[in-house]
C-alpha cells in the first residue's frame, strides 16, 4: 500500500535588507508564528549582526543575501543574487520587509510569485530633494509588483495614497509578545543593569529605545533634556541603540546621559525606566512605545504617523507632544516624572492596550489571512513545474 506524503505547508521567503531594528524584529516575531503554525519559514538576509543566527535558532532556513542600505550600483548584484535565492526556494509568498528588500524582491520576482510588501515607514519620508523625489516615482512603479502592500497602521496607508501608490492595501498594526514584554519590579531589574550600578536607585530615570538616527530624534530629545534636569534634579537619561548619528549625540549630550549601545534583549530597560520616550520624526508604527507598554511602563511620543496610532485615545493628551519641539517635550516629560502616581495609571491603561490590540499572534494571523488569499489567487502550488522557466525568462 503506497502512503501519501502530506501536503506541507505553504512556504514562505522573508527579504530583508536591514538586521537591526524595527523591521526585521517584525519579521522575527511573524517567522516564529509561522513555524509554530506549520509554514515553511526561509529568510534572505545580510549575515551581519545576530538576526540569521536568532533565525536559524527558531527553525528557519536562513539563505545569506548581501546587500547594501541604500540603493545605488551594487542593485543588480543584489536582484541577480536574490532571484537565485527565490529560486532555490521556490515559495509560495515572498514577503519582503522595508523599502531596499522590497525594491530588490519585487525586481526580482515581478509578480511571478505572490508578493507581499511591508513597508515600516515609506522611504520617501526618510529623504529629502531629488533622492526623495526618485524614491517615491520607484514606489509608485513597484507597486504593480506587490500583491498586497502590507502598512502597520492608518497613517502609513493614507500616505501611500496622498502620494499617488496604487497599492492593493492591507492595514495590520504590529504586535509584540506579551509574555514576554510583561511588568517587573524596577530596583531588582536595575540592580541587574551595570550601567546603572553608580546611578542613585532612586533617581528619575527616561530610557530612549531605537537606532541613532535623524528618523528616531534623539537630538531632539537632548535639546529637551537641559530643561528636564533643571526641573527634575537627578533625573538621568540612557539612549539605548546604536547607529549612524552615535558620534554627534555623544557630543551633545551632558553628564547626566548614558548610552548603553546596542543591546540584544531591550527589555531589562524598559522595565528599568520610569518613563519611555520616543521622539520621532516619522514612524510607520515604532514598536518601542508597543514594547515599553507591554513592560508596563508610561510612554511619551511624538504626533506623527505610526506615533499617534499606538497609543489608546486615553493616554494620547498626556502622551503625545508634537514632532520637533524640545520646549514642549521637555514640559511633559518633566510631568510626568514629576508624578509617580499618574505614571503608574497610564502604565497600567498602556498594558491593557497592547493585550487587547497589539499581541503578536493577532498580527501573525492577520498576515497568515493575507497569504491564504494569495495563494488562492495565484495558484502557485499547481504551476511549480513552470516556475524554474519564468524566473529565468
């Protein structure tokens, strides 16, 4: 008697240019989901940092892609390199994640396959004059590529279509892992941080989680900081990431501000802070305030698109300031520092925020939805024969 092999679930190719960060955290939560539910996870990815290795530890095949931040000349390796990956892999969705992964994946692929495209914040925004201007002309082109364009919240939507993107749209704000971004203590926690050991227990301390760089507005937040130590004596503030502005912030900042670099596991500081800031100046939906809330602990944010979306109605006029504006950041951050009975309520109301709108496994099955209906579409499992001739072609 001749046994049928069962049919193995649908595989999935991850893309993703950026190892660090936002994004490719995003995608580690969804490959983790995925391989629970019985996909077939594969990432293409730079080998830098620690992300293949946290990948290939939760079951995923990692296929080591090189490829540069930015656009420029080394493009068509990258393409070339890619669209051997997809074939190597042959999947049944291509999920690429922020703008260079998803420049190259849709080169790549041109709709052969089901595309899913994630922007995290439109590349457009993160540039200026003729850079921006090609940036959003290539979005507009590529959207005919992409069969879902997946946005983390309202507002990144709504730019996509204010900026002239025929995208077929999904909206799917981001999740965290509940269990673990959850409240604990703050003196053990701290007592557990060497970068604290000669910092009184009992100061005021603001943590700032995120990459060093113009889009997360940590300048901003240290013209803000001279006025919250003047008012909160001893307050201090630690920046905790790494990134192309390190070096300039370092020169800016007082005595009373600590960087602590880049850290593999952030949560041992969200729980350490008495407040969370992130000062954005621009976001697709910044999973820092999701996390900090998670942990329990009072969020600032800035009113930007992505900023104003993950925070619940209730804490949005003690918790958002304007972008850009160090007088008015400073003013709330000094508040709210300055009462421990308010931070403790809207560390609470934020908890309950994210357990009902922004758990992981609500976002994984969303995009799990996404990909059912295009491998329906597309009817990808039938024609896998022809595939190897397409790819080349």
């Amino acid at each position: 008697m001749q046994l049928i092999a069962p049919d193995p679930g649908p595989r999935v190719l991850h893309v993703t240019q950026p190892v660090d960060g936002g994004a490719p955290r995003v995608m580690t939560d969804l490959a983790r989901a995925q391989l629970a539910a019985g996909l077939h996870v594969t990432v293409a990815c730079p080998e830098g940092g620690d992300l293949a290795a946290r990948l290939r530890a939760l079951g995923a095949d990692v296929h080591p892609w090189h490829a540069t931040r930015a656009p420029g000349p080394s493009l068509v390796g990258e393409v070339r390199r890619l669209r051997r990956v997809v074939e190597a892999v042959r999947p049944d969705v291509v999920h690429a994640h922020s703008a260079k992964a998803g420049l190259a994946a849709r080169l790549a692929v041109r709709g052969r396959v089901a595309t899913v495209f994630q922007p995290h914040a439109w590349s457009f925004e993160a540039v200026g004059g003729p850079t921006a201007a090609l940036a959003l002309k290539w979005e507009r082109w590529g959207a005919r590529w992409a069969s879902r364009v997946v946005c983390v919240s309202d507002a990144e939507r709504a730019t996509g279509v204010r900026a002239g993107i025929a995208g077929q749209w999904r909206v799917i704000p981001n999740g965290i892992d509940t269990e673990r971004f959850h409240p604990a203590p703050v003196d053990s926690v701290r007592a557990g941080i060497p970068l604290l050991a000669e910092v009184d227990p009992a100061a005021p301390l603001v943590v700032c989680v995120g990459r060093l760089c113009r889009q997360k507005g940590q300048d901003v937040l240290l013209r803000a900081w001279d006025e919250v130590a003047r008012r909160v004596p001893g307050a201090r503030l630690v920046l905790v990431g790494d990134g192309p502005e390190a070096q300039r912030l370092r020169d800016l900042a007082p005595d009373s501000v600590l960087f602590a670099g880049a850290v593999t596991d952030a949560v041992p500081w969200y729980r350490a802070a008495d407040l969370v800031v992130l000062p954005s100046r621009w976001e697709g939906m910044a999973l820092a305030p999701l996390e900090a809330m998670g942990c329990g602990r009072p969020v600032v944010v800035t009113d930007v698109d992505g900023g104003r979306e993950s925070l619940p109605a209730a804490l949005a006029p003690r918790c958002l300031v304007p972008a850009e504006n160090p007088a008015a950041l400073a003013g709330t951050v000094s508040e709210l520092l300055l009462d421990p009975p308010l931070r403790e309520s809207l560390g609470q109301l934020g908890r309950r925020h994210v357990l009902s709108a922004h758990d992981v496994r609500h976002c994984a099955e969303a995009v799990a939805g996404v990909y059912r209906e295009l491998i329906t579409a597309h009817a990808v499992r039938p024609v896998r024969a022809e595939y190897r001739e397409s790819i080349h072609s």
